[in-house]
C-alpha cells in the first residue's frame, strides 16, 4: 500500500496540536480550533487568497535579485551561473560520510511580500548540475511581529548522486516555525503569528579549480494560509469535461522489492511513479544509457530511474515534494513547481491546456469509492475529467499498468485532496494536503498555458 515516509506523519502531528491549541483566534484562522465543524465549508468557501506563488525564472527576475560571484547566463532560458567563487567551503556529507572543499557563489532573491500572511512555505527549483557540482536552496522569512527566521535550508540538491547525496535538513527551528524536510511550516497557527515576506538564496557550488558551474533556470516558493477544514464547497465540471490527457500508464506495485535501498522499493513509489508519467507525457525519457544501471529483468525501468534520482538521503523516502519537482526539469525544456491550487476548477483549467496535474491526498478506504485502500498519504496525477465531471487518474497504487486508469467520484476526490483535517479509520483528526501539486510543463508554453499558468502566478 502507499504510503507516506514518518516525515508526513511528523508535520501532521504538529499541525494537529497547532489546530487543537486553546488560544484565542483571529478571524481570518477561526477554524483551527480543531473541532470539526459540519458546515465548515460554508464558512471557508475556496479563495484565491489562500495560496501565494511566487517565482523567478525570466532575465528581469534574475537580474532583480543580488548575486556574489555568479553571473546572469541570457537567452531563451535565462538563468544564473557561477561566474568567480567567492570563497570555499568543507562540506560533510552525512550520507557519505566525507568531507570535501567546494568553491561557491550565492544568489539572493529580492524581498516577496505574501499576499496572504503564510503559515506554510514550499521552495522549488529547477537546475541542471553537472558531475562535480551541486546547489543549496534557503529561504528567510520576516513574521508578522517583525522578527526574521533564520536562514533555513529547503534542499540540498544535485541531479546525480556520485558528488553528494541529496538530503533535506532535519532540525531546523527557531520555536517559532520548523522545517519538516520540504515544508516550513509555523509551530503554531492559532497563535496569529504568519510569515508575511521571504526571499530565497541560491548558493551554487563546484570543485575548487574547475569551471564547471550548476545552471539554476527557476526557484520559487508557495506561501499559503489554507484555512482548516473537514470540507470544501463542491464545484460544478467545468471547461474540462469530456476531455482525458494521454498520459503513460505505470504502477509503482510491479515495482515491489526492487532497490529497496530507495524506500524499501516500489510499494512506496507513488511519487516518482507519477512524476515519469507526466514526464513521459511530455515526450521525454531516459535514455537508454541513463538506465543502464537498472537490472535488465525489470518491467518499466525508468521508473526504478526516478525513484533514485528523486531520493532524498535524510528523509529516506521519494516522496520529497520538491526533488521531485527538480527531477521532471532534468528532462530537456520541462519546468516542475511545487504550489497549491484553490479549487477543482483551477485543475480543470490546467487539463483544458493540456497540462495534467499531480496531487497528493490522504483518505480511508471509504472516503474514495474504486480505490480499494486506504493511505496516509498518496501521489496520484489527474489526467481527465468524464462528461459528468468525474475524476479521471492515472493512480499508481494499482495492481497493474493497465488497472492505473481510474474513474473517480468528483465530489468525493474534491473533497480529500483540498481539505486540511480529515479523520482516520480509528476516528482521530490528521491533517490534508490542502490542495498540494506538482506542475510540470514545457520551458516555453503555448500561449494558452501561459495564460492558464499565469492565473496560478506560476508564469510571468
């Protein structure tokens, strides 16, 4: 069965005391007192106040940013280089457990004032690094009480694994707000306390003595303030009905057993799964050298290949939101983004442009008719919708590829990917993903996807 790695389990459990806390609300968080409330839906209708994309990825955004040591590489895909180190550093891998000096050189993004005050931010990133280099993404924020974050570390990253492994940082706090491997999230909402601003610093490392550098072409942070909730109001089908992306066809369960190293093999795979699904979408793959690694015997090896290279070594699990958003740009002119969306209707808009839309949920058996399981935490991706509206999936929890295609009630599936409070088999309140995607789209979009992409915030 699908699940999530204890990381999920961790960030629900926070969030859960957060919500039960006794101390006196704000209006705008009235509904985390934790209580379940049968018509909160009502109270919290879908805004688009809840969810605050912000990226840089165009020559105006890199050169808006301050950068020491690196360089602004133009072109149809602009994006910041290591132009002279600055300085070098002794790096400890903690999975490899070696030390090695790196030069370096640092982008800071300018100041992003949130539109909504956030008790969540994710960072995301797309880059290309060669062997002998690697990045580190950091956000800081500024809270509502005018104090500042410390510089947090949202991923250290490489597309390979042979210079460093790639790992979220566990232990960052302030006592005020925790990083939970790729979300940083605030200790305690009910307080009132937000984060109403950030900026993001890139640091770009290499061996000392060469120039080889990494190319980082988009970074970016969702900030979101998604209100607690059991429910959500339901949508009417929209623009989409009728119309069903091609979209490859995989099952993460065939995968079972296989390089268990990366999260005890494929019966955890739901993430890189539906990543090289929409990967392939796009019409890129592996190439046979790339899987060259992978046992011979094995049915859809591209999918054993997403799994390593969306591996997160302290988490120990593929199901790092973000490297998997980093893994789908290592494809040739692909962008991965990691953000919330308010509402089934803003997916409907997205499948109307052809661009599908991985989400994660969490649901018991009998929430979510056809699936057949139960999970604390899922990545499926919505290829389509019938001509009444239903959820058409492709969910990699599925026996076999040709069982990955599902038909899904629309209002049940609604409702347990965008609600924040759910409650398990034995009855205890977790939490919900509120609307978490990934987006992976072509560097240069249609008209109409720019568009589509921009009413998200995602393209400029």
């Amino acid at each position: 069965m699908t699940r999530y790695a204890p990381r999920r389990t961790v960030l629900a459990a926070a969030l859960a005391v957060a919500a039960g806390a006794a101390t006196p609300l704000p209006a705008h968080a009235a509904s985390r007192s934790g209580t379940p409330d049968p018509d909160d839906s009502a109270a919290h209708p879908a805004a688009a106040s809840c969810v605050d994309y912000r990226g840089w990825s165009t020559l105006a955004d890199w050169l808006a940013g301050s950068g020491h040591g690196t360089r602004i590489e133009p072109g149809a895909r602009p994006g910041v280089q290591i132009a002279v180190p600055i300085g070098t550093i002794d790096y400890r891998d903690p999975h490899l457990k070696k030390t090695s000096t790196w030069e370096y050189a640092t982008w800071t993004s300018p100041v992003h004032q949130l539109k909504v005050p956030a008790t969540e931010i994710i960072a995301s990133w797309n880059a290309h690094t060669p062997a002998g280099t690697w990045i580190a993404v950091e956000v800081r924020g500024t809270y509502s009480d005018k104090t500042r974050t410390p510089w947090y570390v949202m991923g250290r990253w490489a597309a390979g694994d042979q210079d460093i492994r790639r790992t979220s940082v566990d232990g960052q706090t302030d006592n005020k707000s925790t990083v939970y491997t790729d979300t940083l999230s605030l200790d305690s909402p009910a307080s009132g306390l937000r984060i109403v601003s950030y900026e993001l610093r890139l640091t770009l490392y290499r061996k000392p003595g060469t120039d080889l550098t990494p190319m980082v072409w988009r970074v970016g942070a969702m900030g979101s303030d998604v209100p607690d909730r059991f429910t959500v109001p339901a949508s009417k089908p929209g623009i989409a009905r009728g119309r069903e992306l091609a979209v490859p066809r995989y099952s993460q369960e065939i995968h079972k057993g296989q390089y268990p190293e990366y999260d005890n093999g494929g019966e955890a795979w739901c993430s890189p799964t539906s990543s090289q699904m929409i990967i392939e979408s796009w019409g890129r793959r592996p190439t046979p050298e790339d899987l060259a690694w992978v046992n011979p015997a094995y049915t859809d090896p591209q999918v054993c290949h997403a799994a390593r290279f969306t591996f997160d070594y302290q988490y120990e699990g593929c199901g790092n939101w973000p490297f998997n958003a980093a893994y789908a740009a290592t494809y040739h002119d692909l962008q991965g983004v990691v953000t919330r969306l308010n509402t089934l209707t803003d997916v409907e808009k997205l499948i109307h442009v052809g661009i599908p839309v991985i989400t994660s949920q969490s649901f018991i058996a009998s929430e979510l008719d056809g699936a057949g399981y139960g999970t604390a935490g899922h990545l499926m991706t919505v290829i389509g919708f019938t001509q009444s509206g239903d959820i058409i999936a492709n969910d990699p929890n599925s026996p076999t590829n040709v069982a990955v295609r599902r038909v899904y009630k629309r209002r049940q599936w609604e409702n347990i990917w965008l609600r924040t409070k759910r409650k398990d088999a034995a009855g205890v309140v977790k939490s919900g993903t509120g609307g978490v995607c990934y987006l992976y789209f072509p560097a240069q979009p249609t008209p109409t996807q720019r568009r589509a992409l921009g009413e998200l915030g995602i393209c400029p």
